[in-house]
C-alpha cells in the first residue's frame, strides 16, 4: 500500500480524512477492548503495531487476488503466514460461492469540494451481480458502525466525482480464520442515507472541534 499523503482541496487548504473524521466518534467497544488488553498484560502500542501490520498484509494480499483471480500464498512458518493463508483460502471459497469482485479502481486519492474532506479509496469494484461498487476490506472479527460509514463515504465522495455508483460494501477477512462475509447495500437504501447523515455530523463536529483547536494532530 502507498504511504499516506497530505489531503488538500483545490485551493491547497489542508482537509481533514474520513478515518480523522469518523475519530471524533469514539468507540466504546475499543475502549473495554482496549482495557482487556492492558488486564493480560500486552503492551497496547505493540500489539496496535503487530496487528496493524497484520491487517495491512492481509489487505493486500486480498487486493492481490481481486485483481488478479490468482491466490497468492505466503511463505514462511510464522503465525501470521498462516493467519494470512487461511484469510485468502476464505475469500477464495467466498468467491467460488458467490463470484469475485472486479477491481476497476484502488487506492486512489479523492477530495470532496462541497463537503471538503477526502481519502483514499480502498477499492471500487464491478461485483458479482453486475452493479458498481465501493468495497472496503476489513481484517475485524465482525463489522463496526465505522466500517459502514467509511464505505458510505467513500461512496458518495465517488458519486461527487461523477463516478457510477450502485452499492456499498463491506468484506470481512477476519484475522481468526472466520469466514469472509460481506455487508451489502444499494446506494438508496434509507440505512446508507442515514449512514451519510451520521458522516456529515460527524464532519460538522470535527470542524467545529478543529476551530478551537481540540482535535488530535
């Protein structure tokens, strides 16, 4: 994955990232997370690191496949070689079920000029029904209210772009070897309407929290 850039609009004035945005919300559930972790003794900033990478490699991998149908395994005997193997015979038994998406676009950079924010997009996809779709890939044990926000973001950042876009979606590669699962929805489901709605206040508050300088650098 291409390290991270700056995120400008058209008049190079700094806009805040949809991950930054979506920070203003806070999680209860990482925080008794996070609490868990401390009670068995791990160093949170270690494991955020490990788990980090883990996620990164497991993301790309799964990127690797979409693109090409060809399942790239990893070698080597360590653990995370195996967590990453066993999530790219899950997708590969996903697709075999229910059909591969096709990526057309990735890791692409887009600044929204009306709401000003941006990000970069995971991927954009053909999916298996025909419809185009945004897809973000996560490496989670089940879906967070951010991951679908994020998608929904990146889904009508796309659409400002005059970029076609039919559904939203999710893909769950857990790290501990579940399943991949999918959350999906049309672009006017009254649940993305309402998802977007949550971003746009979001967006408000991290603005507001912005001018009085409250916001984590």
């Amino acid at each position: 994955m291409a390290s991270r850039q700056e995120l400008t609009n058209a008049s190079g004035d700094r806009v805040p990232s949809i991950s930054k945005v979506l920070g203003v919300m806070g999680s209860r559930s990482l925080m008794f997370w996070a609490n868990k972790i401390g009670r068995e003794g791990i160093e949170l900033a270690k494991f955020y690191r490990e788990e980090g990478d883990l996620g990164t490699t497991i993301h790309e991998y799964a990127e690797s496949f979409l693109k090409t149908g060809t399942l790239p395994i990893m070698s080597g005997t360590a653990p995370t070689v195996a967590q990453v193997n066993t999530c790219m015979k899950n997708l590969e038994t996903f697709c075999q079920q229910f059909g591969r998406y096709e990526v057309l676009r990735s890791e692409e950079t887009l600044v929204s000029e009306k709401y000003q924010f941006g990000g970069r997009l995971d991927l954009y996809c053909k999916a298996p029904n025909g419809q185009f779709d945004v897809v973000e890939l996560k490496s989670s044990k089940d879906f967070f209210p951010s991951h679908k926000i994020q998608a929904t973001a990146y889904a009508c950042l796309l659409s400002e772009h005059k970029v076609q876009v039919d559904g939203v979606t999710v893909m769950l590669l857990p790290k501990d070897g579940q399943p991949t699962k999918i959350w999906r929805k049309e672009i006017n489901d009254p649940e993305v309407a309402g998802l977007w709605e949550v971003f746009k206040c979001a967006l408000t508050l991290w603005n507001a929290q912005e001018k009085l300088g409250l916001n984590e650098s």
